[in-house]
C-alpha cells in the first residue's frame, strides 16, 4: 500500500475471489438500486444460492424497513470473517483498471483508495474531495451500523474526475494487453460485461503524474475562472454519495482512538472521468406511495399562479415536452395513478435546477402528511409503471448535462440531492474487489 498524500489516494491491497470461483454469482449490483422492485433481489437470492457471493456482504436497502435488520448486519459481519479465514478471498496489491460493458457501452476506471482526511461532505466544504449532492445526514446511522461491524469495505462507490484531455486514465486503456488480466466474466441480471487488470507499478506512478497535473492551482484556476484562492477541487462524487459520507463518520470517531495510520482512514472506490463517453447523467425521478392528498391542489397552494398544469395524451409526449423546455422556467412531467399524464411548468423558481423546486415541494408534502413515502426511481419505464397504480404519482425529469457538473459544484457547492444518477440502475458499479478496514 503506497500513500499519495499530496493528491488524497492510496494504492490499496484489495481481496477477490480466490481462482474458480463463481465470478457471475460472486458480483451484485450496488445495494442502493431497485429499491422500489424486490422481485429483482428475490431473483438475485435465487441465483446465488449457497454460492459465495457479495450478496451476503452487503445489505440490499429494499430491505432497510424490513424486521430483522440486526440479525442481517450479524450476519453479514460472520460472513465476512468466514469468508477471509476459509479463503474465499486472496489478496492483491496495488490499483486494478476496470472496464465495464453494458448497453454497447464500456466504461473505464481505477479502483484505488481515496484519503478521508481530505474528504468533506458538509455544505460548503473545500475539501479535495467533494460530494456533488447534499448530504442526508439522517440516512447514515443503518449505514454506519453495517460498517462498524463489518470486517471488509465493498465499495459501489465512484468518483470522478474532470480529465478532458484524457491524461488519466486513457492510457491504461491504450496498454491493457501489458497488463495482467484479474477477471473477466458476464455479470448478472442483465449487467453486462466486467473486466480487471493489475496496474503496474510503473503505470501507477504515470497515472499518479496525471492527477497532479490535473490538481495544479493553476491549471485549476484556468480551467474553471476562479482566482488562485479557490480551494482545488479534484475529486467529484458520482454514485456512493452517502456510503462515502458513512465512511468518513466512522473515520473521524475512529481517529482519536486508533491513530492516522489505520486502514479506515481510507475508502475503497472507482475512479472514472466525467468524459467518459460510457458515461451518461441520468435524471432520478421522484415517486410517491400511499397518497393521502390531491398533488395538483397541494401545488397550486405551494407556488400559487407560478404554476401551470397541462394534461398530455401520453408518457411519450409528457417526456418530450420536459427534455426540450427552456431554461427560464422549471418543467417537470407528472404522472398519477389511472392513466393521467401532464406538464407542470414553474416560473420564477428559487432554485437553480427543476430538482431543487420539486424536491422542496414534496419534502414539505410529506411533512404535512400527504403520502406515504417518497422513492427515487431510476427509469422513466420504472417510473411509469408504478406511478400508475391506484394510489401512486409519480414526477419526471430531465438530466443535467455532465459538463456543468465540477463548475457548478466548486461555484455554488452541492446540488440538491438525488440530482442525477451516472447510468441505469444495471450500469450501476458491481460489488467485486473487496478492503480490509480493521
């Protein structure tokens, strides 16, 4: 394990599989997807079976409400301990290279460790590394709950960075046939293709000389038009935000008590670049269970004659019409249980991005009672299907154009949370290469 304080990252020793093992039952998808269809991790449980699998180390969220979540997180704690003293796993040092393929398209990426030390997820943070969406301080206690007992970190988690020359992480992809292949196998449930390589020592250090290029304040002042006293920003969340955030909770208690030396100092991650051309920002939609009140009143009252409302004949012409609205008022699409789909449109919003108006709005609904509880689905066909059921809504909108995403978060700090989601839920980050953290 080789520390690169200077730019925040850590060249880990990570534990796979050992040879033979079942790669397609071994790997999940992260635990913060389809939590709005159990059917897709009943089936998961089904292809698993007995198999050593990360299903057993992770705790999928569609389950969170469920009874039992004590015996899961032991469970889950036994598994890990089993799993390293029987050796299902075998260690591996130093940075893996990953592609990952799905839909035609292949996303590139580093699994390295990123420095807790220089991660801040708070509002208004300067930090090296930032969250990219507001933090929901409350979500985090069953996720430091799983953490604190377990043995083993399997990140989800990806980072990017803003490398628009390609001097990062484009050369790994032009020497791959040098590197050593780790695995290469088909995923599950429909989640493409998964392939690792060793990075080699010299390869790292290459790679180590293109993060600090990228991390100059001076080159950073020019890219973005800010003055020399801006903080530099290098590292960006994109998926993991509050997975992150759980570890650097359990860091900063572990600290007093165990030194700046030990492994949970460090968090397990995917390093990929915002210009990736696999990478797509994906709006997350807004879905609301059990309605107890009428949404189109409840707006009216919230944004009064700002608002207007226009039914559509269909989901396709609602989506049309909220991807091509102009910027100079909010646009959302709406759709309501028994065959109802619309247009909202807000002018004069407080907010920089639609997501800011909505998410306001239906935290104050819920608030006062109106539903039951509110999902962030990933799909407009997810969306559609369930906002439909008697006693559903459901909100759709646009994605955010990834190129905005480092100005605006070093301009005006975090977006509003659950803005955008890098992909479909199956082009999510599979759980594979897994961390020692005691």
């Amino acid at each position: 394990m080789k520390n690169y304080a200077d730019i925040g990252i850590q060249s880990p020793r990570v534990f796979l599989p050992r040879p033979g093992a079942d790669l397609q039952k071994w790997a999940v998808v992260a635990c913060d997807q389809f939590t709005a269809e159990p059917h897709y991790w009943q089936e998961v449980r089904q292809t698993v079976a007995d198999a050593p699998s990360t299903l057993k180390l992770i705790f999928p969220e569609v389950y969170l409400e469920q009874p039992g979540a004590t015996e899961r997180i032991a469970a889950i704690g036994r598994t890990m301990q089993d799993y390293l003293h029987a050796d299902v796993l075998v260690p591996h040092d130093g940075m893996v290279y990953v592609e990952r393929s799905v839909a035609g398209k292949t996303r590139h990426g580093v699994v390295m460790c990123l420095d807790l030390e220089c991660y801040d997820y708070q509002a208004g943070s300067a930090s090296l590394i930032r969250a990219t969406e507001g933090t929901i301080v409350d979500r985090l206690p069953p996720r430091i709950a799983i953490r604190e007992c377990a043995a083993l970190e399997l990140p989800h988690i990806l980072v990017l960075i803003d490398d628009p020359d390609h001097t990062v992480i484009a050369p790994l992809t032009a020497a791959k046939t040098d590197l050593k292949p780790l695995y290469d196998f088909e995923l599950m449930q429909g989640g493409g293709h998964l392939a690792g390589f060793a990075v080699t020592a010299l390869a790292e250090q290459r790679l180590v000389q293109a993060l600090r290029a990228l991390a100059k304040p001076d080159h950073f002042a020019a890219r973005y038009g800010v003055g020399p006293e801006r903080p530099v920003l290098l590292f960006a969340m994109g998926d993991g935000n509050h997975s992150l955030a759980t570890a650097k909770a359990i860091w900063e208690k572990n600290k007093p008590l165990l030194g700046l030396d030990h492994p949970s100092r460090f968090a397990l991650v995917e390093v990929a670049n915002v210009h990736d051309q696999a990478l797509e920002f994906e709006a997350i939609h807004r879905l609301l269970f059990g309605l107890k009140k009428d949404l189109l009143p409840e707006l009216k009252r919230a944004f009064g004659a700002n608002v207007k409302y226009t039914p559509v004949a269909s989901a396709e012409i609602m989506q049309a019409h909220v991807d091509s609205a102009c910027a100079t008022r909010h646009t959302l699409g709406w759709i309501g249980g028994g065959q109802t789909f619309g247009v909202l449109e807000i002018d004069q919003p407080e907010f920089n991005l639609p997501v800011g108006t909505l998410q306001t709005f239906l935290d104050m609904f819920l608030q006062e009672g109106g539903a039951v509880t509110l999902d962030y689905v990933h799909g407009a066909d997810v969306l559609e299907r369930l906002a439909l059921q008697t006693g559903n809504a459901g909100f759709y909108l646009a994605g955010m154009h990834k190129s905005d995403l480092f100005k605006t978060v070093i301009l005006e700090g975090a977006l509003p949370r659950k803005t955008f989601s890098l992909g479909q839920a199956r082009e999510k980050r599979y759980y594979m290469e897994a961390r020692k953290i005691i």
